[in-house]
C-alpha cells in the first residue's frame, strides 16, 4: 500500500517538476536574450 503510494507521488512530483523545468528553460532563455539586447544597446549608444 505504502509502496504504490510512494510511486504515485513520486511521479506526480516528476509531473509537476517537468513543467516547472520547462517554464524554468524559458525564463532562463528569454532573461539571456534580455542580457544580450541590453549589452548591444548600451555597446551601440555609446
């Protein structure tokens, strides 16, 4: 019983990890993109 418990909330954990992961992946990436279009403004004004 405690067993099958584990496993279920085991994978609902992974679940929720895999979609936090994969909004984590974008934010990640568009906070890069933000870094590198503010490095190019300033490198350009100045």
């Amino acid at each position: 019983m405690l067993q099958t418990f584990l496993t279920v909330q085991t994978s609902e954990f992974y679940k929720t990890f895999d979609k936090v992961g994969g909004i984590m992946i974008y934010v990640v990436i568009a906070l890069f993109v933000l870094m590198l279009l503010y490095a190019t403004v300033k490198y350009v004004k100045r």
